[in-house]
C-alpha cells in the first residue's frame, strides 16, 4: 500500500473514495426517509465536515436547508481541550428539526459543549451524522443517530480532515502509520 506524507508523518490509505461514497449516499437514503414529510436543517461543523457536508446534501432529496458554523478543539493532532466558536449561527432555531454533520466523533467533547447552546434554542428535534466515530476515544457520552464508519482510536487524515491544515483535499482517508 503506497504511503502518503503530510508534514512531519507517514500515512497509509485506510478508507477508498468509493467506500465512503457509498456510504454518504447509504447515509443521505436514511435522513430521506426518517424525514420524508419535513423539511430539516443540516449544521455542518466547519472546517472538517465540508466534504461530507456537501456530498451528503447533493443526496438529500427531500426538502432541506444547510448553515455552517465553526467549531474547534483540534491543535496539530491532539484535541486543545478547548471549544473554540468561530462562526455563529445567524437563524431561528425554535421548532425546527436539526441534523448536526460532523466528520468525525473522537472525544465528544465538540458536541458536548456544543449541544446544549442548540437546545436552548428549542428545535423540534436534534439528530448528529458523523461520517466518522472513534468509540474508544469517547470522553462524552453521544447518540450518533447517523455513522458512516466506526474506526479505531488512530489518526486520520483526508476528505476533509486535516494535519495542521494539510490533507483536507484527499478524497480517501488515510491513517497514520505507526512510526514503530
């Protein structure tokens, strides 16, 4: 298997393109039919989730909207510790149903911080697809009503997740490979 450089690190694919395409159309097929009779708003958490974002909405047949924000704990390849919001969210939320997009789900800790802020302002109902979740690295406990993949507590890179700002434009994913 042909390895990968992104800065300082060695990376080796983990998931081909098809393997997710199939799985955000998979994904898109389950939001259509949970809420074939309403009318949901997709919140992509930038910058991660942009490339699932948006191949998951080019399969949304239903009618839906889509807003972005901005949310960070991530410094090189450890979580900061810290939830960072960057950009807000500029719209009535009371009485509507909500899918949070993420691209992954490590510790939790993002959302956990993140959820309560988008309770408080009442949606009829909250859902969170994750292309991505490491079960081993939760810290707070979550429902992802939406999986695209479990995978084990190793860094990834690629379709939208970055090292330090490198590998957003991979369309596979790819695992880093242990320097031992």
């Amino acid at each position: 298997m042909p390895l990968i450089k992104v800065h300082d690190k060695s990376f080796e694919t983990y998931l081909a393109e098809e393997a997710i395409q199939q799985k955000v159309k998979e994904i898109a097929g389950n939001i259509n039919k949970d809420y074939k009779d309403k009318k949901p708003l997709f919140i992509a958490i930038l910058n991660g989730s942009f490339m699932f974002a948006a191949d998951l909405f080019r399969h949304i047949t239903i009618d839906a909207e889509i807003s972005f924000i901005k949310l960070a704990s991530y410094k090189g390849m450890k979580s900061s510790g810290q939830v960072i919001t960057a950009i807000g969210l500029e719209m009535d939320l009371i009485g509507r149903d909500l899918i949070i997009v993420e691209d992954i789900v490590d510790t939790g800790k993002t959302l956990h911080n993140f959820l309560p802020k988008l309770q408080h302002q009442q949606p009829a109902s909250l859902k969170i697809a994750s292309l991505l979740h490491k079960p081993d690295a939760l810290k707070h406990p979550l429902i992802i009503d939406y999986i695209g993949f479990n995978i084990p507590d190793k860094f990834v890179v690629g379709y939208g997740l970055d090292y330090d700002g490198l590998g957003r434009n991979l369309k596979e994913i790819y695992q880093l490979v242990d320097a031992g």
